[in-house]
C-alpha cells in the first residue's frame, strides 16, 4: 500500500510524462501545447493591454524564448498569427 505522498508525486510524474509525451508528439507534427501560464498572460494582457516577449519574461519570469512563444499564441487584436 502507498502513502498518500508517494500516490500525489507518482500522478505529478504521470502528468508530467504524459506532457513530455504530448510535446514530443507536436514538435514532430508542428502543433503548439498552450504553456501552463498562457491563460494567466492572456488575463494580464487583458487588463493592461500592453504586452510583449520581454514583458511576459520579465512579469512572468520565464526565459525569452517561452516568453515569444507564449506571445506568438496569445489572443490579440488585429494581429494575425499564421
């Protein structure tokens, strides 16, 4: 029988696998995984309506290319993505 620690990191391991697992399946397909913290910069830019990668790795403290990443698939208006 596991402790109740052993189950909550294994299903931490298991969602992070499956992750791992969905990102590899994309970069060979070219699809883009949402970043856990896009809905989070989506409701910043939503409030401020001034955003940028510098902005988003500076508020959000990630590194410059999540941060582009993360600004290339935000929702913004009259910016066209393709």
């Amino acid at each position: 029988m596991q402790s109740d620690t052993t189950q909550a990191i294994l299903k931490r391991i298991e969602k992070r696998l499956k992750r791992i697992e969905d990102l590899l399946i994309c970069n060979f397909s070219g699809c883009y995984m949402e970043d856990e913290i896009q809905p989070e910069v989506q409701k910043y830019y939503n409030r401020v309506k001034k955003i940028d990668a510098a902005l988003i790795s500076k508020k959000f403290n990630v590194g410059y290319a999540r941060a582009a990443r993360i600004f290339d698939h935000l929702k913004l208006p009259n910016i066209d993505h393709s």
